[in-house]
C-alpha cells in the first residue's frame, strides 16, 4: 500500500513538472494585442545586439594585438637579419647577446605602445585623438625650450 502511495505521488509530481506552463502560456491569455510578446522580442534584440558588440569588440582587441605583435616584430627581425648576415656570434657573440636583448626590450615597449595607443584609439575615438595632439605638442614645446637651453649654455 505504501509503495502504491508512493508511486501515486511521484507520478503527480512528475505530471505537475511537464503541466507547467511556458510564459507564453500563462500570459497569452493576458496579451490579447501582443504587448507581451514585442516586449520579449525587444529584450531577444537587446541580448542579441550586446551579444555581438562583444564579439566585436573581442574580435578587435586580437586584431589590434596581432597589429601590435608584428609592429614589436620589426626590431627583432631588423637585428637578426643583421645578425645573420654579418655572422656576429662568431666575432663577437657577448655584443650579439645584446644585441638581441635589446631588441626583445624594444620589440616588447614597441608592441605595448602600439598596443596601448590601438585600444585607446578604439575605446574614445577622438577625445583621444585630441588628448593625443595635445600632449605632442607639448613634448615639442618642452623639447625645444630644452634644446634652446642647452644651446645658449654652449
């Protein structure tokens, strides 16, 4: 009797689980001019939109990366093309070393430079363009007071 009992239960949870009503169910009989279902379709829209402007942000940073990576590249190849070419680890292989560690540290500050001014770039568009301008144009005016100090000490 007790197994039955059991049986029984189990059974009506178990129809209670595959009778319960969808959303589109319970307020269908409430959405007789659709309002329900265009505010579901605008929240799709809005899951879908920032669904791909992720993707697309993601798919710039890795193209901004790969930029980066071959730009911090050009040194290095620079170097091991002279490297090659002049056969300097034979002659002076403690300067070839250095060679190559200085242009790992400049191929490496290059890429992050690079990598830096891509995503700014990117992310503020042309508040950063005019940041950019500005701070330029300061760099040229100190370098020049500096240079014009230095001439007049001489």
């Amino acid at each position: 009797m007790m197994k039955a009992l059991i049986t029984v239960v189990l059974t009506l949870l178990a129809l209670q689980v595959f009778a319960a009503p969808t959303p589109e169910e319970m307020y269908g009989s409430y959405d007789k001019d659709g309002k329900y279902r265009a505010v579901q379709e605008q929240v799709d829209q809005i899951n879908q939109q920032s669904a791909d402007a992720q993707k697309e942000k993601s798919d710039k940073q890795s193209t901004v990366m790969w930029i980066a990576i071959i730009i911090g590249l050009i040194p290095l190849v620079y170097i091991g093309k002279q490297i090659i070419q002049e056969k300097t680890w034979k002659s002076n292989p403690k300067r070839t070393v250095q060679a190559i560690a200085m242009g790992l540290a400049g191929g490496a500050l290059l890429f992050a430079i690079d990598y830096g001014i891509f995503m700014l770039k990117i992310e503020y568009g042309t508040r950063f363009n005019t940041l950019l301008v500005v701070a330029f144009v300061l760099f040229l005016i100190i370098g020049s007071i500096y240079v014009l100090k230095k001439k007049n000490k001489q």
